[in-house]
C-alpha cells in the first residue's frame, strides 16, 4: 500500500513559520493535524513589572 501524499510540505510550513519570524511575532509552538490544518500558537511575552518607586533611588 502506498503512502498517503502530505497534506502539509515542509516548505509551505517552513514559509508560514518565517513570515511570523519577520513580523515580529515570537512563535511558542506548532501543530499540524492529519487533515493538513496548521496552528501556530504565538509565544506571550514575559509582563513588564510594574516599576517599584524604591527602586528610582
């Protein structure tokens, strides 16, 4: 039996992952189910702590 085509090639997921890189968008991570959908998760970035007024000293 032959193997099933690739819903998905590298290529096109490698296009997808560097057009989040050149915006800017920091990527957490990636999954791609058998029917070939893609879902990129974005990474949150760490909150700024609020800046402490002893700290200004």
């Amino acid at each position: 039996m032959a193997a099933e085509k690739a819903r998905i090639t590298q290529s096109e997921l490698t296009r997808y992952l560097k057009a989040y890189r050149d915006a800017g968008i920091p990527i957490g991570r990636s999954e791609i189910s058998r029917d070939g959908t893609v879902v990129i998760y974005t990474a949150t970035p760490k909150t700024q702590q609020e800046k402490n007024p002893w700290d200004q000293a």
